[in-house]
C-alpha cells in the first residue's frame, strides 16, 4: 500500500470544488464560483447587489461575463464579508461603478505597525498558497483550485464601515441583514438574506477543517468565537448556505446537519485543549494528545486540507496562555549555534548526525531526518550536505501531508534548499 494517502486524497478533493461559472439559487440570488473564491449575485427593483468580488482582474472579467447572461442591471452595492484580498480583487472590474461598498469594523482592529512584517508576510504566504509549483506539485490549495499565483489585483476599498452586531439594510428592494461573525477575520461577516434564506457566511465554513492558524501568519484567529459565529448559523437556518470557498449547500436540514458536526469539531479542539492547558500540558504534549472524536474525524467537512488541528492547537496555547510552556528551562536562552554545536559534541560529531540523518531517510523516518539536518545547519556544519538531505525529507513530507498549506510549505522549501 502506498505511504501517500495524504497526497491522494488531496488530488480526490478537487472534486469537491465547483466549477467555474454561475448558479441559480432562488429566483433572485445567483452564485459565482471561480478559481479561488466566490461571489453572490442578488437582483434588486432596478440594480444589483454584490457579496464580495473574486480573487482578481482575469476571474473578475470571467464573472461579470456570466452576470451580463443573467441581468443587464448594473451593479451598484457592494458588500464584503471580510476584506481580505481573495474577495476584493476583481472589485474593479465586477462593480466598476459601485456607489456604495460596505463592510463590517473589524472587532480587533488590525495591529499596530503590521506594515512592518509585509516583506515576510508575503514570502510566507506565497509558500503557504504554493505560488511557484507546478499544477503537478501544488495540486490544489486546500480551499480552492490551483492557482500559479493571485493575478493582477483590481480591489475598490470600503466606503461605508458598519460597526456592531447587526445592521439591516434596505438595497434597492433587497432585505439585507449584516451579522458580525468573528472567525478566520476579525470583520467576518455573515450577509443574511431573510426574505430569500440564504445565508453569504464568507469564511467561516468551507469544506474543510478551518485554517484557525495559518503557516503565512496574522493576528490571532479566536477559535471559540468561531464556534458561536457556527451557532448563529445554526440559528438562523438557511435555506442556502453560500460559502466564499467551495460548493453551496442547499436544503435547510442537510444545512443544519453539516454545520453542527463543523461545530462541534471546532468546539471539540477549543474545549480538549483548553482542559489540557489548564492540567499544565504543553503544546507539544497537546497536539499529542488531543485529535478529533471517532465520530468526527472521518467526516469529509472536516478533513484537514485547509487548516490542521495540530495548529489550531499551538494557536490556541498561544493565544490564551502566549509563548511560555511552563517549562522553567525556557526562561533561558542559549545562542542557536552553540546549542547546534553541543548537540554535535553529544553525538560524537557532525558526520555521525550526517549519518543518523541518511538512515532516518533510508528508513522513512523524514521527521527525524529534516530535524538532525536542522542540527547540521544550525551549527554550519556539512551545510550542502545536510541541505541536500533536508530538501529530500521535506519532499517526502509533503507528499504524506493532506494539508494543501503544509504541502506547499514543504516543496517551497525544499526547491530553495536545491538552489
């Protein structure tokens, strides 16, 4: 039996994505779905409402050409349910000539001085998305079809920013409700359609497990107000739910259905690792220990394409408790080098680790393997080496990962070991 089962069931996972294109929901709301995000569609008296606006230029340009086979009313609002650029970035072209564009304040706002951490916000979002890699090598990005990159962006900024729980709006004849969400953002927003039930929830569900901590880094995603932005779903019970990733899901109880077990899979992290970090676990003891239910593991809406549960967990540690694991040791620090270079002293020299590096390798343990490399690199010893051998391990690594995010992480980094 072949070792990659992660690998396979991320190229089986393609075909949970909906393909490019336009869908009828109710009689006045469509569904645009594209490469990486979508857009929702609602026909009013005499314009049209847009619920975010694609990834950018080339999908937006793509979407507005299924809305002109719809309707020839123009666009003229444009409502995010949060403003991160996978939802903003074909604004330019769908909803050129908005006169209104909304979102929710943040609960959070963003921190101070983030402008500082963009040159390796970037660089680690683009290994996180696998920006670079061939279709072959990325596969698909977890949430989404393969992308060689996010294309040019078109994004328009928000002119109205609404605060609070709930605001409801009249559009040009359209009932709209906007409930703040907090989860994947801090201004997550779900649009609620009451007369048509159908529920915009952005990121907050998609078909997987949810990216509570993502590898690229950003502010703390809270997990357990996640929880309670699955329960307003849960009570207002749509009729459509339209996710700002991955397929709709229609009919009230296989809603109801999906988004409890999503719920209580989240839940079922935030609470098992809190109990855990108050017995005096460490992270590392934690991610150990605490995994998903029987009942829930195997559920497909729950698989960790997207996000992961051992992150969620090191996020959740981190985010109550912060950096300090209660060790004392901790307290104090030793120079990155010097500990390398004890380490190599300890046993018995750099070419015995080389050694213990290529068995661990021969015998498929890559973990092992890429952590004595790490050992090598970090007291500079054998460097090309020890690079050589780590960029084989993380390819191994990458293949056994079902996680799109780890996936690309490991192959982004082994091509610049090669180099």
């Amino acid at each position: 039996m072949t070792r990659f089962t992660g690998e396979q069931q991320l190229v089986a996972h393609n075909g949970d994505f909906p393909a490019p294109g336009i869908k009828r929901i109710t009689e006045k709301v469509y569904f645009l779905t594209g490469i990486g995000s979508n857009a929702t569609l609602v026909e009013g008296e005499d314009s049209c409402l847009l619920i975010d606006a694609m990834i950018n230029e080339q999908d937006g340009r793509a979407a507005l050409g299924e809305v002109r086979k719809v309707t020839k009313k123009p666009i003229e609002t444009l409502i995010y349910t949060h403003t991160h650029p996978d939802h903003m970035s074909g604004a330019g072209i769908l909803a050129a000539n908005a006169k209104e564009i909304i979102a929710r304040r943040p609960t959070v706002p963003t921190y101070g001085k983030s402008e500082l951490i963009n040159e390796v916000g970037t660089a680690r979002g683009a290994k996180q998305w696998g920006f670079g890699l061939t279709p072959e090598e990325s596969i698909n990005i977890g949430a989404g079809a393969f992308m060689p990159s996010f294309g040019q962006a078109a994004i328009l900024r928000p002119t109205r920013l609404v605060a609070g729980e709930r605001s409801k709006l009249n559009i040009d004849g359209i009932a709209v409700e906007l409930i703040a969400a907090d989860g994947e953002t801090d201004d997550q927003t779900f649009v609620w359609l009451p007369e048509e039930r159908v529920l915009c929830s952005g990121d907050d569900y998609y078909h997987s497990f949810p990216n509570v901590s993502p590898v690229r880094g950003g502010q703390y995603r809270n997990a357990a107000a996640w929880v309670e932005s699955l329960n307003t779903i849960l009570r207002l019970a749509p009729d459509h739910l339209l996710p700002g990733h991955t397929e709709a899901v229609s009919g009230r109880q296989a809603i109801q259905d999906l988004i409890t077990t999503y719920r209580d899979g989240v839940q079922y992290i935030v609470e098992e690792t809190l109990k855990g970090m108050n017995q005096g676990l460490t992270p590392e003891q934690l991610v150990e220990r605490v995994q998903l239910p029987a009942q829930l593991k195997d559920l497909p809406q729950l698989q960790e394409y997207y996000g992961k549960v051992s992150w969620t967990i090191r996020s959740i540690f981190s985010g109550y408790l912060g950096w300090f694991d209660g060790n004392p040791t901790r307290l104090g620090f030793m120079p990155v080098k010097a500990r390398a270079e004890k380490q190599l002293a300890l046993a018995g020299g750099a070419a015995r680790v080389l050694t213990a590096a290529e068995k661990a390798l021969a015998d498929e343990d890559e973990q092992w393997a890429a952590e004595l490399c790490d050992i090598l690199l970090d007291a500079e010893k054998l460097v090309p080496q020890a690079k050589d051998l780590k960029a084989k391990a993380l390819s191994v690594l990458a293949r056994l990962d079902v996680n799109a995010c780890a996936r690309h992480y490991y192959l982004c980094c082994a091509k610049e070991l090669e180099k």
